[in-house]
C-alpha cells in the first residue's frame, strides 16, 4: 500500500505543515500559459460554431491569478466574474500578468503550444494567432486606451462596486448560485478544475442557470489522480475511507468523478454537448484493482484520463 498520500492527508491536521501539503493552485501566474488558455477556448469555440466574442464571461477556479480573464477582457470581454474556494489571486501579480499580456496581444504573438506547455489541454491544429477571430479591426477597438485603461480601473477596485465599462468580480469563497443574476452570461470556462469539485452536479445547474439562452460553456477537465498514486488512475482503487484520508483538511482534492459522470449530467443538467475530445490512456490499473464504487465504471471511463468539452445551453 502507498502510504505517502495517506500521511500528506495527515499532514493537512498540522498547522505548520497544512500550507507545505497545500501548494500553490495551477499556472496562472504564468502570462503565457493564460494567454495560451484562453486562446485555445476561444479558438474552440469559433471552430465549434459558438459565439467567439463573449461579452459577459465566468471562470471557475482561476488558481494564483486571474490572469485567464483578463486575457479575455483585453480580447474584447466587457465583464469577468472569477469563482474560487480559496483567495490565492492577488494583484501585486494580477498586474504583472496583465502588463505581459497586453504586449503578447499588441504583438499578436503565436499561441504556446505543446513544446512550451506540454500539459495544456487541449490541442490545437494550429497556433498561429487567431486573426481571424481576432481581426486588426476587433483589436484596434479592444486596445484602445481608455478601454485598457478602464480594465486596469476594474483591476485596481477589485471587490468593490464600480461604473466603469469594464467590470471584473472575484468570489471566494462561491457556494451559491445567487452570486450572479440568472441568464447574465454568455460563456463559462474553466481549466483542470471540475475534477475537483465536490457537488459537480450541483455546480452544472448552477452554471446552467448563469449562462442565458443559447449561452455555452467550456471546460478541460483532468482525470487523473494529481499525485495521489503512481498509476494515472490509481485514485479509482481507493476506499471512500481510505480516501478521506488522502483528502484530509484540504479544502479541494479531487471528486474522483470520470468522464461519463460529467457527460451525463451535463445533459440532466439542461445542455447540449457540441464537442467533446478525449484523451486516452492504456497504461493504468486493471479493472480488478478498483474500489468496489468504481468496480462498475465502463471501459472508456478506465482509459480516459482527460476531456475537452463544449457544451449549449438548451
């Protein structure tokens, strides 16, 4: 039995030790990586057929910046929610990040593919710069100076009302669906995060009841077991007690949900799925090594370590 899971658990009881178990919440802080993000969304979602020019867009999970929406507010969104259970954001690094990105985007660089970033989700045909969808024209408007200026006003008021153009919200922690008004957005995202919520159902009707009439949302989801076993999908062979274990007091691990659980509430949850990419892999433990709530899971559940989905709201 591996017991190095079982003693970081153990470790997140220990004031001194909990913040060591914790560490840090994804690669936010990284201004390449956000402007990789949400340019692979964006660009999904033109392919996809869905609105690539979202006015109104909400992000669950956005780790130690949020840096992905303000990618999304300098391309041409007006208004960014930004959902957590845990305040890692700050603005020392909002700033740096939004500084960096504003160059990345005036000098329409490339998108960072798998060389850079070979864990980014998901893969793109292409990573040239979106001109396209994004046109001299759209970011002639979407830089000019007053509009970048009102961002950073958005950026610098953070958690307090504002009246500019721009609005950027930040929630933590979020638990309820009366956070924002229903139908007032038109695109929710997010990357490797609903792997680790724990009431996923709950969350798709929430999400469904944000999102207005024809509105979508896009999300990679990670399956994999984030370190908690050697094997990729060796967090399927745990005991739910053995598992409350691994957990510990951590606020978030992992819901331990596959791929079908989310596909089929999704589509319980009001939403059409438009797309849907998997990643497989061979390489984990047999079915025979499973926990007796996972014995049952189909094939593809056991091979599927990650998914790309788009979904409309119906």
């Amino acid at each position: 039995m591996n017991i190095k899971p079982v003693l970081r658990g153990i470790a997140t009881y220990i004031p001194k030790l909990s913040k060591l178990v914790e560490g840090r919440a994804g690669d936010t802080i990284s201004a390449r990586y956000c402007y990789s993000v949400w340019l692979r969304h964006l660009v999904m979602a033109y392919k996809n057929g869905l609105s690539h020019q979202p006015d109104v867009i909400a992000e669950l999970g956005p780790g130690d910046s949020l840096g992905i929406g303000l990618a999304a507010l300098i391309s041409g969104a007006n208004k960014y929610y930004a959902f957590d259970v845990v305040e890692y954001a700050n603005n020392k690094i909002n700033f740096k990040i939004f500084d960096e990105l504003l160059e990345l985007f005036k000098k329409r660089k490339n998108i960072p593919d798998e060389t850079e970033f070979p864990e980014v989700k998901p893969r793109l045909k292409s990573y040239e710069f979106p001109s396209l969808i994004l046109t001299n024209e759209c970011l002639k408007e979407a830089l000019e100076q007053d509009r970048i200026k009102s961002i950073r006003n958005a950026l610098l008021n953070l958690g307090s009302e504002n009246k500019n153009d721009i609005q950027i919200s930040y929630v933590v922690p979020w638990h309820d669906s009366k956070v924002i008004s229903e139908e007032s957005v038109n695109m929710i995202y997010s990357q490797a995060v609903l792997e680790h919520i724990v009431d996923i159902e709950q969350t798709y009707k929430i999400l469904n009841l944000w999102l207005k009439s024809g509105g979508f949302m896009s999300h990679q989801i990670d399956f994999r077991s984030h370190g908690t076993s050697k094997d990729w999908n060796g967090h399927w062979s745990y005991s739910d007690f053995k598992w409350r274990l691994i957990r510990g007091r951590r606020p978030y691990l992992l819901n331990r949900e596959p791929y079908s659980t989310h596909i089929n509430l999704m589509r319980e949850c009001g939403f059409e799925v438009i797309f849907n990419s998997t990643i497989k892999n061979n390489a984990g433990i047999q079915r025979k090594h499973l926990a007796s709530r996972f014995r049952n899971m189909p094939d593809e559940d056991l091979t599927t370590s990650g998914a790309f989905i788009q979904a409309v709201k119906k």
